[in-house]
C-alpha cells in the first residue's frame, strides 16, 4: 500500500469547485459557538459538495482565523450565508422545496440506518448548538428528524462529527 501524492488526488481548483455539480443539500448551522467546529462544518461541505451553508444566530462567520485553521481554506469555496433568524431560514428553504431534516435525539427520529434519501428532493440538515442542540423552535419546522445510533457512555458526538457521519450517509445514497 502506497499513500497517493496531492497531484495524484486530482482536487479541484476554487475556480472549479465553484462551477462544479453539487449534491442537492444544504446545511443550516444553529447557533454553533465554536470557529473550530464552523471550519470543520466548511472542510465537510467541501469534500461533500454542498450546495450551501447557513450559518444561523450566533453563529460566527469568515473571515476568521480560526474558522480557515479547520477549514484549511475550504470558507473559500462553499457558498456560505450569515442568516441571524434561523427559523426565518428554515421556512424560506421549505417553502423553495427542501426538506429540512435536524440532526438530533428525539422522539420518533429515524435512525440514520433507516434513513433513505429522497433523490427528487432538495434536503436541508439542520444541526444546532454543541450543549443545547437544535432548538425547540427549530424541531416544530422540521419535516424529519435523523439520529445516529450510539453505543458507549456518553451518547454524544461533537456536531461536526455527527455531520460527517450524516453527510456522507446523504452522498453515498445519490452515488448510486
């Protein structure tokens, strides 16, 4: 086994990210505190061609420093919008016909074993707020809630890994 060199990865320039095809999703952030988990979130939505990220209440937009740490310039190629009313956000999204799904524990969440894309559908992943979650507010809009299935202790995932995990479940489903 011999690790491949960055040339041989074939990425795409800004220039060509821009212009190329995107997965039909977007991803709203709620009140996420943390320039580290935003960079993360930007570095996710890159590899996985999101059309979009919202980023909703407090939280903290490019530029920043910290934000292009995790990022590693990735704030740069993901269309990004600050949107201060996030239900605000919501509601324009369904009504532009996406179904908006939160990413959270709750009664009668899907686990994300169980979930299938709708591949005719535009789909918006709200995650929300690393202690508090995705707000009550927020959960009374959605048209589906996904949970991933947790073993250990501590039933919890940081909010970026959990949209690693999400995402990829999402991209992998419209591959094929």
């Amino acid at each position: 086994m011999k690790k491949r060199t960055i040339e041989e990865m074939n990425r795409l320039s800004v220039a060509e990210y821009e212009k190329s095809e995107k997965f039909p999703y977007v991803i709203i952030l709620e009140n996420i505190r943390s320039l580290n988990n935003v960079g993360s979130f930007f570095r996710t939505a890159d590899a996985f061609r999101a059309e979009k990220i919202y980023l909703g209440g407090y939280t903290p937009t490019p530029p920043h420093r910290e934000i292009t740490k995790s990022a590693l310039g990735a704030e740069l190629a993901v269309a990004w919008e600050n949107v201060p009313d996030t239900l605000e956000s919501i509601n324009r999204l369904k009504s532009e016909g996406y179904r908006i799904i939160a990413v959270e524990q709750a009664h009668n969440s899907v686990p994300l074993q169980d979930f299938t894309p709708i591949k005719e559908e535009k789909h918006a992943f709200v995650f929300g707020n690393e202690v508090a979650g995705v707000s009550e507010e927020a959960m009374a809009l959605v048209d589906l809630c996904v949970e991933i299935p947790q073993f250990g202790t501590k039933h919890s995932f940081n909010v970026a890994v959990s949209a690693g995990i999400v995402l990829w479940k999402f991209v992998e489903n419209n591959l094929t």
